[in-house]
C-alpha cells in the first residue's frame, strides 16, 4: 500500500503564504468606500411623485434605484437587439427575407 504525502504549503518558488490581495478586492473596497461617502452626503429627503403616488425618501435611495432601474432597462435592450440580429443571421441563412 502506498501512502500519500500530506500537502504542504506553498513551494520555495511560489509567494509567501498569507493574505493575498488581489485587483478584484482593491476595486471592491474602493467602490463601496466611495458608495459609503456618497451615501453620508446625500441623507437630506426628496419627494417624488408619480402618477398619483407620492414618496418621501432619501437623496442617496432614489439616485441608487434609479441607477439600477436604468442598467435594467439598458440590459433589456442589448438583449433584444441582439435577438433581433440571431433571427435576422437565421432568416439569411435560409434565404429568407428578415422580418420584423
């Protein structure tokens, strides 16, 4: 029977163990310590009325929804063009004419 050595750490040629930072982790603390700031200067309220709605919520709140409401609809949109031209590839393909 063969007995398997245990797995040691890292090799005389590799970087020391320990902590390793990589560029992922800067940008994400950068990003939420600028998230952070921009949070603590925008607390005053702001009204906003839609329809026959009307809200009361912090400057910080509404910017950060509209912001996400606003990738969403830009996401949706890359995926309908890009729909649009998979179809039109198919229709050439075929020798059909596009529609739509």
């Amino acid at each position: 029977m063969s007995q398997q050595q245990p797995v040691s750490g890292p090799r005389n040629g590799d970087r020391a163990a320990g902590l390793r930072i990589s560029w992922a982790m800067i940008g994400g603390l950068a990003g939420g310590g600028a998230l952070l700031a921009f949070v603590l200067q925008n607390r005053q309220d702001v009204t906003t009325t839609w329809l026959f709605w009307s809200f009361t919520w912090p400057l910080w709140l509404y910017t950060i929804v509209v912001a996400v409401l606003g990738s969403l609809v830009w996401i949706a949109a890359g995926i309908l063009r890009r729909h649009r031209r998979r179809v039109a590839r198919r229709a050439t393909r075929r020798g059909e004419a596009p529609s739509g």
